[in-house]
C-alpha cells in the first residue's frame, strides 16, 4: 500500500528532525517555516551563535536555579526554536510573511510533548506576519492555531487571559 503523509505530519517529522540539533537540557524543539508549500527557514533551541550552551557548560541555568518550566525565560540560555526560525529567515533574507510554523516538542528523556508557543514567541509570530502555527501533540498528531484568533482574543482581552498557555 502506498502511503502518503499529509502536509502537516511531513512537515512536522522535520520539524522533529530539526530538533534534534536542540542544545537545551530540558527539552528539544524544532520549527519549521514553510511558505508557499516550501520550506523556508528552520530552528531549533539552542544557545546564541558563538556562545557556550547547557552541554557544553554541563549544566542548565534554570534547572540550577530551581527555576520551573514556563517561567523566567530570560534566565534560560537558548533561544527558542520558533525565535530561532523567524531570525534565520531574516539572516537569509527571505520574506516569511503569510507563511506557516510547524513546531514540534519532546521532553529531557525526548518524549514528544505538548507544544505550544511562549508568550513572547507568540508575539514574534504575530508581527513576523505568519498565519497559522502547527504544534505537534503528544496523544493526537497535532493542533493548528490561526495567528489572527490570537490577535482577535488579545483585543478583546489581554495576553494574560490566554485559554492556553506554554507548559
């Protein structure tokens, strides 16, 4: 029989390959851009070029710190995999208005996760102009946002009343 993954699980299984690249002890993410049915830019979480990450330090700050998931992300020494995505297309010069984000997620031991954007990734989202963001999902194969619901529900209400948040 031939099977034929759809759009999303394909991009999405890159996405995972993508990941694995990721520098941080706590979790490995990977995004893809895809605009116009192509892919344009990938990132994964990892340390700032040029500087020392949580393996090669041999520890995690935030776990260090006793700092929990989801909070205090300036005390964290990667830079997330959707801000990475967004920033190598800019380095590339390649235009990812309209285009789409695939983000996959697994734990420390890589146990696929629930993933979903932060609220500061969620931000650069909206203003990098992308429409629609495809996480993966750890008991269902994924979950698709439209950008312009966030928009519409942070005009309505505030960030802070987000019905779903980074875990």
């Amino acid at each position: 029989m031939n099977y034929r993954p759809s759009k999303e699980k394909y991009y999405l299984e890159i996405a995972k390959q993508v990941a694995q690249r990721s520098t941080c002890k706590r979790r490995k993410f990977g995004s893809v851009i895809v605009k116009n049915d192509q892919i344009v830019a990938t990132g994964y979480v990892g340390a700032p070029r040029k500087t020392k990450d949580c393996f090669e330090r041999d520890e995690c700050l935030r776990e260090k710190l006793n700092i929990p998931h989801g909070q205090h992300y300036e005390l964290c020494r990667s830079v997330h995999s959707e801000m990475n995505a967004i920033i190598n297309a800019a380095r590339s010069g390649v235009s990812i208005l309209g285009g789409d984000i695939y983000i996959w997620g697994a734990d420390e031991k890589g146990n696929p996760i629930d993933t979903f954007p932060c609220f500061l990734c969620k931000k650069i989202i909206i203003n990098a102009g992308l429409k629609k963001v495809i996480c993966s999902q750890k008991n269902r194969d994924y979950k698709i946002y439209n950008v312009s619901d966030w928009v519409k529900e942070w005009q309505e209400k505030d960030l802070i009343n987000d019905k779903e948040k980074y875990q």
